[in-house]
C-alpha cells in the first residue's frame, strides 16, 4: 500500500484504506447532493488522485461502491418488513416489491438502482456490485434456502433472476406504473412460478 498523504495518518492496510476513501465520498456527496469528483475525494484525504484511482478506476466505481456501503439501513428495513415471511416465492415477491416502492425514497438505494451514472445496472444487472446487493437482499428474507432446495447456482440464478425483474420495472414501469396490490398480483403471477420451478427442481435433485 502506498504511503503517500493522508494528511499524515497513513492507513494500517487496504481495506482502512478504502474505508477511508467511501466515508470521505459519502461525506462529499452529502455536502454536494450531487455527483462528486476524484480530485474533491483525494483533496479531502490529503492524497494524489492517483491513490483514489488505485482503488477506484472511475467515478462511476467509486460512486457505486459508496452507495453500496450505504443501503445497510434498508436492508434493515427490508428485512423487518419481511419479517414473518418464509415461503420462497411469496418473499420474493414482497422483497421486489418493495425495492421497488422504495426506491424513490431511500437516496442511496436510488443510487444503486436507478437508471443513471452511478446505477450498479450501468454496468449490467449481472455485474459484481449488482448480484453482490442481490445476495444481500436474499439474506435479509428469512427463508431457509437450502431447505428450500435453492443454493449454490440455483440461488446465483434467483438472484439475477430478481434483479432482471427489477432492472426491467425501473427502466420503464409500466403506463400506467404498477404499485400495491397490482405490483404484488403482477409478480404472483409471472415471478412466483419461476420461484417454485426452480425450489421444486432443487428439492427433487
């Protein structure tokens, strides 16, 4: 690890250093409420740019991995809503839905998610910050997934599965948009059963 800056507190190894470089991101984009800069970032650690961008290629990477860092409070949320619920399918389809119905009010979800520079689907909803937060997501429901015959590449695939269903509804939600008791009878009736598949696969094998 280079040695360079940090305003003379040089970090112990790599991840205090990247932890270092998120808080100082989060704190810029609260300031700003807007896109950030490497040169704004490295300015605040008292570090060249080039120490940013060894950890983070781009704006983009930087800005995704920020806000990945920061939707811990709604998984919290999400999985106290889905508290109760353990049937595979029926959590899949309360989990999408309220990813959905929240998106436009958690901030750093809308970063994750929405379409746009910082999304993690701008670099394609198989990438490794979007099935990363796909995975988190499942381990917040409170399903037994191996006992539901779905683990290893069965849940790899429910997971990019959830996230092309969610991908499709942020890029256009429909005319009118779907919500409530639509949105949930929607995927009951096109998600559930694909759900069910695969469970009923993995329970038979």
């Amino acid at each position: 690890m280079r040695t360079h800056g940090w305003s003379g507190s040089t970090p112990a190894d790599d991840g205090e250093a990247v932890a270092r470089i998120l808080a100082e991101a989060r704190r810029a984009l609260d300031r700003t409420g807007a896109d950030i800069s490497i040169t704004e970032v490295a300015r605040g650690l008292g570090v060249t740019r080039q120490t940013v961008y060894r950890y983070f290629p781009t704006v983009e990477a930087l800005l995704v991995a920020t806000a990945v860092a920061q939707v811990g409070p709604f998984l919290d949320l999400l999985a106290a809503h889905l508290d109760g619920l353990t049937d595979p399918a029926d959590a899949v389809v309360e989990g999408i839905a309220y990813t959905l119905e929240q998106i436009s009010e958690e901030r750093y979800l809308n970063m994750v998610l929405a379409p746009g520079r910082a999304s993690a689907f701008s670099a394609g909803v198989t990438s490794d910050t979007a099935v990363t937060f796909g995975r988190a997501i499942l381990e917040r429901f409170g399903v037994d997934w191996a006992a539901a015959g779905l683990s290893g590449g069965n849940l790899d695939e429910l997971v990019e599965h959830m996230l092309r269903i969610v991908q499709s509804f942020v890029i256009d939600p429909g005319r009118p948009p779907r919500s409530g008791a639509e949105l949930r009878n929607y995927l009951r009736t096109w998600v559930a059963p694909a759900v069910d598949r695969m469970r009923a696969a993995g329970t038979s094998a």
